[in-house]
C-alpha cells in the first residue's frame, strides 16, 4: 500500500510538471555530486549600520530583503532631511566593499535607493532632488557619492519610460536623460573613479546608448583594470554588454565570457563568481531563457551556489538556489534544499505557486524535473511563463 502510494505520488508529480514546468532545452542536468552537508540556514545581519551611529554597532536578525528595505528608507529618510554627513559615513564604509548577510555588495542598495519611486517616475526626478543634490555637492565637495546617486535617477528615469513603452516622441527624452546621466559621470571623473558603480553605470549607459567618446569595450576594461574582482563590474557587464540581447546565442556567449573573467579574477573562488555572474544575467529576460535551455554550466553555476550558502547561509540564497535548481530540471538538488526552502520560504524570489509546484518533485523522488512539456496538439506548455 505504501508502496503504491509513493508510486502514485511520483506519477501526479510528472503530470503535474509535465503540464507547469518550463522548456529546459535537450541536455540533462549535471550528474549529481558527492552530498555535502547543508549549512544552518537562518536569516541573520550582523553589522545593522543603518541604525547605529558612529562607534556603535546594533544587531539583530534580519533577511536580505528586510535590510535592503531597511537601508532604502533609510537613505531616503536622510536625503530629505539634508542628513549628507550620514549618507557620506553609510557610502564610504560601504565603498570599502562591505557585503550584505547574502554576500552582496551593501553599496548596491544605498544606490538603489535613489532609483526609488518616492524619486523617481516615467517623467522625471521629483522636483526636490536636485536642489538637494547641489546642497550636498557644497557641502562634500571631494565626495562622488552625489554624482553617482544622480546618474543613477536619471538612468531609472529613462529606464522606466522604456519599460512602459513610450511611443517614439519620447526617444528624444528618454536620450536626454542617458546624456544627462553620463555627464553626471563623465564631467566629473576623476573624482567618480574610486567608485566601482560609477564605473558599472558608465557601461551600463554606454550599452544603452548614451552618446561617449568611449566604447563599451574601453569602459569594461577600465573597470576591470581599476576594481579587479568587484561584483559591480561584472554583474553590470552582463547585462549590458553590446550584442547580449541581440538573440540567445550571443547572450549566452556574452553571459559566460563575462562569468569566466570574474571567475578568473576570483582564483579559487572562481567558481562562486561564476555563479554569482550568471545569477546577476538571469535578471535579463533572456538570462531566464538561458538557464531554462540549458546554456550555462550547471555542475559549474551548482558549484559556486554551494560556496555561496556555506558562506552566507541567508534563506535568500537557498531559494534562489532552490530556484535554479528547479528551472535546469536539477531535482535531486531541489530536494536536498528542500527542507531549508520550506522553513524559509521567499515570496519575494519566487511565488508560492511555483516554489509548491518544485518542491512537489522533491517529495515526489523523481530524478529529473520533466521537461519540453507538449500540449495533446503538440504545442509547447504556456507553463514556461510559470519562470
């Protein structure tokens, strides 16, 4: 009876993934290596700066997603109260290259918080901000925080018009706010330069048309050249680089050019960069149809995931490991994540739908995750957009 109840089990298991689980391309997943022991995963932040004040630390638990929401308001909170000297002591301790309980950088975050919507919107900046940018250009005036905290809106501003679709008048606009961007750089670059987002933005702009004296190609070399290693540079690069969403093939091609140099720069860590690199390209539509077909080195990427969580054991990114592991068809691998998934389930790096429908092939003890799902009219399964 037990016997046939898991058989059953396994049985609705492939159905139900069959009809839900998205194309993955004709390779199988890596053969499986030896089991190694999952790490404690717990939420936990041990250098909560964003609340402290100079000379005294306050810890507390707290998921990666909470303490970029945490600093977000943070920062906000004391842009629009003229409070630079604190951005200015947040900004140059994280500049240092101080990572987060998920082991990213915590600069990327203070940035991001100027991309905000409180900010920003598909017209422009909101009309006290640069007023605010100037004061605190005065009073810091050797700091490229506000320069770069300024590339950065206007970019998000341009962003945010081409993702909803403005009709060709406003191109012009949309050129104008990259120009704008960039010369918030450019004009002011040998002050921008220790900062390795001054230098990920610069790609960032030039790869979306921002009219430059430089290519790509010089500004990737120059980033490379000055901040060897920072994650910044090459997560940037990914998803910027000439050509990368021009078709599958040259996004791959890009995608793995991109994660060999940052795993090389790593050494014996290459392999985390690896990863790290092809999970920052999966934030692309294409980096998405990339793992789901296959065209990354699993074994590899699967690898550096491991370092990555017996590092920084944060639930965030066991999901997300969770997550891979279940788009390359990796079911062994889900279901050794499987316990930590459900004790820290997160919404925020997949819905509830999708996490259930993967962790069911994990109690369903299936090898692989089925793939190629057809219709009875032999057309593919619209469940791929379940990714």
């Amino acid at each position: 009876m037990i016997a046939s109840a898991r058989r059953s089990a396994s049985w609705i298991a492939a159905v139900l993934f069959a009809a839900l689980s998205s194309s993955c391309g004709e390779n199988a997943p890596a053969p499986e290596e030896p089991q190694r022991q999952l790490p404690e995963i717990k939420p936990t932040h041990r250098h909560m700066e964003l609340l402290a004040k100079p000379g005294r630390e306050i810890s507390f638990e707290a998921n990666e997603i909470h303490f970029r929401h945490g600093l977000g308001n943070r920062v906000l909170l004391k842009f629009y109260e003229g409070d630079f000297a604190e951005l200015e002591r947040l900004a140059t301790i994280y500049r240092g290259g101080m990572l987060t309980a998920s082991g990213i950088e915590k600069l990327g975050p203070f940035y991001w918080s100027f991309i905000e919507d409180m900010i920003v919107d598909n017209q422009g900046v909101d009309m006290r901000a640069p007023g605010l940018i100037a004061a605190w250009k005065v009073q810091f005036p050797q700091s490229p925080t506000p320069y770069i905290a300024t590339a950065f809106m206007y970019e998000e501003v341009a962003r945010r018009m081409e993702r909803g679709g403005d009709p060709p008048v406003g191109l012009a606009r949309k050129q104008r706010f990259r120009d704008e961007a960039l010369l918030s750089l450019t004009q002011n670059w040998n002050l921008v330069r220790i900062d390795p987002y001054a230098h990920g933005m610069k790609m960032r702009l030039i790869g979306n048309g921002a009219v430059s004296k430089e290519t790509w190609e010089e500004a990737f070399e120059q980033a490379r050249r000055e901040h060897p290693g920072r994650f910044v540079i090459y997560f940037e690069a990914a998803n910027s680089a000439p050509k990368a969403n021009d078709s599958l093939l040259d996004a791959a091609a890009s995608s793995e050019r991109i994660a060999g140099m940052l795993a090389e720069a790593m050494g014996e860590d290459g392999d985390i960069g690896y990863a790290r690199t092809w999970w920052a390209a999966s934030g692309r539509y294409y980096g998405k149809l990339l793992f789901e077909r296959r065209m990354v080195n699993w074994a590899r990427i699967r690898n550096g995931f491991h370092g990555i969580i017996e590092t920084y054991p944060e639930p965030w990114n066991v999901n997300n490991f969770a997550r891979f592991s279940c788009m390359v068809g990796d079911a062994p691998k889900l279901r050794y994540l499987a316990p930590a998934v459900r004790q820290y389930p997160d919404d925020t790096v997949w819905s509830h739908e999708i996490r259930e429908y993967c962790l069911l092939s994990a109690d369903a003890q299936i090898e692989e995750i089925p793939t190629e799902p057809q219709s009875a009219e032999g057309v593919a399964s619209p469940a791929r957009r379940l990714f």
